[in-house]
C-alpha cells in the first residue's frame, strides 16, 4: 500500500510514504524509491533521501550512489 501511495499519490501522500517506507526498513522499496528521486516535487525528493539514508543505517551497508 505505501508503495502505491509512493508512485500514485499526491505530493504530500509521496514524500511520507517515501519517509515511512524507510522508517519501518522496509528494503524491498528501494526500487520504487530510486525511482522517486525523480519525481518533480521537492518535497517528494527530499522524503526519498530520507527514506534511503534510514535504509542504508538499518541496512547497515552503503546503498548505491546516485549520480
């Protein structure tokens, strides 16, 4: 659900299901996350480098860069 919320949801709905989503550990979003770094709103971005930075601490391995 909050990966449909990610890719199908307005803004503001985006960028906290990308904050939750890295929150709650939840590795199988990376995808769905990566992709969102391309979404037009600021905002959304910005949740999706949280959620990556959470990941990557609960992960506890460095997550490939984005150039």
């Amino acid at each position: 659900m909050l990966i449909r919320a990610l890719q199908q949801g307005e803004p503001n709905i985006r960028g906290a299901a990308a904050d939750t989503l890295g929150k709650i550990g939840y590795v199988p979003a990376l995808k769905p996350l990566y992709l969102a770094l391309r979404d037009r709103e600021p905002a959304v971005r910005d949740g999706v480098f949280r959620a990556l930075e959470n990941l990557q601490m609960r992960v506890g391995a460095s997550l490939p860069g984005v150039f």
